[in-house]
C-alpha cells in the first residue's frame, strides 16, 4: 500500500500505477472488476493440478493489486478495512447482514 500511496502523491513516469490512479475510480473499478471475473474463471477450473492452482495465486495477485489501488485512491488505508473486518468477529453473516437493512 505505501507505494501505491507513493505513486499517487508522487506520480512518476512509466507507471502502471500512476495510469490507473489518473483513470480514476471508473478505470479502476473496471480493472477491479475484470480481475475478479477471471480470478473466479481460474477457480472454476481448478482440478487440483499445479498449473491451475498457479493461475488462480497469479489472478488473486492481480485481483489484490488492483483492489489495492482502489483503496490508494480512495485514501483508505489497509488497516482501515483490517480493523472494519475485526469488528464483525463473533457476528453472524446473517445477522451482520440484517443491521445494514435497518440503517437509513
């Protein structure tokens, strides 16, 4: 995440980074989508065998970076989501799912 956060409070020339961070949040999320539908592809097809076990760690790379990038660009930090995700420890899904309905 600190590069990323590098790349976009200090662009640089020839970065894929940069690129992506000057397409904005339609680009990324376009990225972000596209890298989920073939990391999800990559395991459909999973048979147990290396090869397709190393495309689906190659395409959860992917999917990775790119999230990552959306949250560079939207400034939320890591730790942010890490502590969003501590909070919901010992909640059911369900019932998790159930309090979002009855806010306004």
């Amino acid at each position: 995440m600190d590069l990323i956060e590098s790349r976009r409070d200090q662009p640089s020339e020839h970065s894929y980074t940069v690129t992506l961070l000057a397409g904005g949040i339609d680009r990324i999320g376009e990225k972000v989508s596209e890298e989920a539908a073939e990391l999800v592809s990559a395991a459909a097809m999973l048979d147990g065998s290396e090869p397709r076990r190393e495309e689906v760690i190659y395409e959860a790379a992917d999917l990775i970076y790119h999230l990552f990038v959306l949250l560079g660009f939207s400034r939320v930090r890591l730790h942010e989501v890490s502590a969003e995700l501590q909070s919901r420890f010992g909640t059911s899904g369900l019932e998790e799912k159930a309090s979002r309905k009855q806010q306004p």
